[in-house]
C-alpha cells in the first residue's frame, strides 16, 4: 500500500507541473496588458514608460516568458501565486478569502444530490424496467440536461417571485443557501441516481446477495446490508470526484445568486483582465481536483484491497517493478 501510494504522488508531479504551464500560457497569452490597465484604474491616467516598467517589476512580470514561468512556478510552490490586478493583493489571499463560501455551497449542493440520488437509483433498481424506472430514467435524463443557470431562474421565479418563500439573491442563512444549492446539485443528482442504479443492480446479482436471498433473509435486509451498502462504494467515490468539480463549476450559480465565492472572484478577475487570479484559480483548482482524485483513488484501495493486488499482479505479469 505504501508503495503504491508513493507511486500515486510521483505520478503528479508531471501533472501538477503541466497544469501550471497550461494555466500561466493561458494568462500570458490572454489580450490587453493588465499592468497598464491596473496602473490607469488605480492612477486615474496612462502610465509612462518608466512607470510602467516599474508597476511590471512590483508585480513581477518584467522578464522573459521562460523567466517569469519559472518565478511563478517557484512562488506557487511555497504558496505565492502573484499578487492580483485589481487589489493589489496576494492572490491566494483572495482565493482562500472566499474558499469558505465556495465550500458551503459545494457541500450543500453534495448533500442535496447524495440526498436524492441515492433513494432514487435504488428505487429504479428494484423496479427495473418497470413503470417506476423507466419514469425515474426519463427524469434523471433530464435532470442531467438541464442547465444550471436555466434551473436557477426556474428556482428564482418559483420560490422568489411567485411564492415568496426564498430569498432571490445574497448571502446569508439557510434561506439564502437552499436555491444555489438544488441549483448546483440537481444535475449531478441525475449523474449519481444513474450510477446508483447500475451499481446496485450489478451488486444484487452476485452470488452472496443470492446466498443471502436463500438463507431467508427479508428483502429488505438484503437490499439494505448487502445490496446498498456495497453500491454505495462506486456512488461515494465518484461523489467525491464530483466535489472538486463543482468547486470549479459553480461560477455560473455564484454569478446569478451573488455568492461571494471563488467562481464569482473569478468572473470578475475576467471582466477587469486580473490574469494573475485567474491563473491562481486554474492552478488552485487543478491542485484541489488531483488531491481528491488521489486521496479518493488511496482509499478505494484501502477499503478495496483487492484492486491493490490485482494491478500488483499485472505489473509482476508484463515485467514492471
């Protein structure tokens, strides 16, 4: 298991370190100058030359590209990721500024789709190609087609202006919480009840369900404690994946619901051309997204240790140490 793990985190420093060239070439190659624009904003006039060059080297974009790659890659290393455009401000300051926010809104929207997915995908299991199924099926498939930002002006008209109940924009409470959340966690919702059903169908067909079946068990303990409880394995996991999807994915929902989170610090470094926080964001979130991968992909082998010894055997089998 340890060595594997230690494989696992080799394995991303190659990773880690293409994503930090795809996300520093898309702000270097991005249009306008963002130095020039930031001196104009906060000097209320164009820079001169020297000004200019003096504002590149405060913000440590005066040498060449390999040159400056190198120093930013170095800085994000020991959590320097530049300092932003707009504010003047450390990037990661600004990131992990609104990291709380995001988190909530990531995690509720989790909830929500575990909360439905779950008795979902079982309900279709069990009623497979029945009337019920087939119903849940056409919903799921439209649940995952919809867009969010469609389905967040679904919610606003329903609850906010013709019932009332919910407050349509800011951040606050529960109140506040429950509309971005269903927004961001329905479509994956859909994604989850699909994955639910074949996996519990696939689980309700091996031999110990059966085995089980034939002692006398109740159907509704086999299908609880054998049939669930191992489907749940491939739901959790691709769960967690969806996590750091959604911690990039909200920025749409951020926007609408004026949620300060990183989704919408982003939109905004887009608008005001801040590349140096949409370069942070890429990076940030890449980094999340492999962290989760790997601390998902380390416990799907401790909780499963027959996937560890089946790829330990197909590397033993084609020669590989």
């Amino acid at each position: 298991m340890l060595a594997y793990a230690g494989r696992r985190v080799l394995y991303l420093v190659p990773t880690w370190l293409g994503l930090s060239l795809l996300a520093f070439v898309i702000g270097d190659l991005a249009p306008g100058d963002p130095v020039r624009a930031y001196f104009q904003r906060t000097q209320g006039r164009p820079p001169t030359e020297a000004e200019l060059a003096q504002t590149r080297v405060e913000f440590g974009v005066d040498g060449s590209l390999p040159e400056r790659y190198l120093d930013w890659v170095g800085g994000a290393v020991q959590g320097d990721l530049g300092k932003s455009f707009s504010t003047g401000r450390p990037v990661l300051d600004e990131l992990l500024s609104r990291l709380p926010a995001t988190l909530e809104l990531a995690g509720a929207a989790m909830l929500v789709a575990l909360a439905i997915a779950v008795p979902v995908g079982t309900v279709a299991a069990l009623y497979r190609n029945r009337l019920a199924d087939q119903v849940l099926r056409i919903a799921s498939l439209l649940g995952a087609s919809l867009p969010g930002f469609f389905l967040a002006y679904l919610l606003i008209m329903l609850f906010s202006l013709q019932l009332g109940l919910l407050p349509a924009l800011g951040y606050g409470d529960l109140r506040h919480l429950i509309m971005p959340a269903l927004a961001l966690g329905l479509a994956e919702s859909a994604v989850l009840a699909r994955l639910m059903r074949s996996s519990l169908l696939e689980v309700l067909g091996e031999n110990y369900v059966r085995t089980a079946r034939a002692k006398g068990l109740p159907e509704w303990q086999v299908v609880g404690r054998h049939g669930v409880g191992n489907s749940l394995n491939a739901v959790m996991t691709e769960a967690a994946l969806a996590f750091a999807t959604l911690l990039a994915l909200s920025a749409i929902i951020e926007q609408i619901f004026v949620w300060p989170g990183i989704g919408r610090l982003v939109l905004e470094a887009i608008s005001q051309r801040d590349y140096s926080v949409i370069q942070g964001f890429v990076l940030f979130a890449g980094t999340v997204f492999v962290l989760i991968n790997l601390a998902v992909d380390l416990a799907y082998r401790w909780l499963d240790p027959r996937v560890t010894l089946q790829s330990e055997r197909a590397r033993t089998a084609v020669g590989m140490p």
